[in-house]
C-alpha cells in the first residue's frame, strides 16, 4: 500500500486573479495554494495548537 504524499516540494505554475495553483514535483498533484496550506495545518499535531 503507497502512503499519500505530503508534497514536500512544490512550484507554482498558474496564477489566475487571486488563486494561485501550485504542483507537486514528488506526485504532479496539482491543486490551489489555499488548499496546500489548509493540508499543512490539518497535520500539525494538535498540542502545538494550543501554545
């Protein structure tokens, strides 16, 4: 079973008004930046939250 990638390098390659998309140069996921940030603070472990 592969492990979901956790895009540890990614580019940008669209800007369209005020959304950017950004790619995966691990997977070649292509998704918007908002998304990638969202991703990032759904993986912090909780307890660092509460500082």
């Amino acid at each position: 079973m592969d492990t979901p990638c956790k895009h540890p390098k990614v580019r940008v390659v669209a800007r369209e008004e005020d959304t950017e998309f950004v790619e995966c140069q691990e997977c070649g996921e292509v998704f918007d930046s908002n998304e990638f940030r969202d991703m990032a603070i759904e993986e912090q472990p909780e307890e660092e939250e509460e500082s």
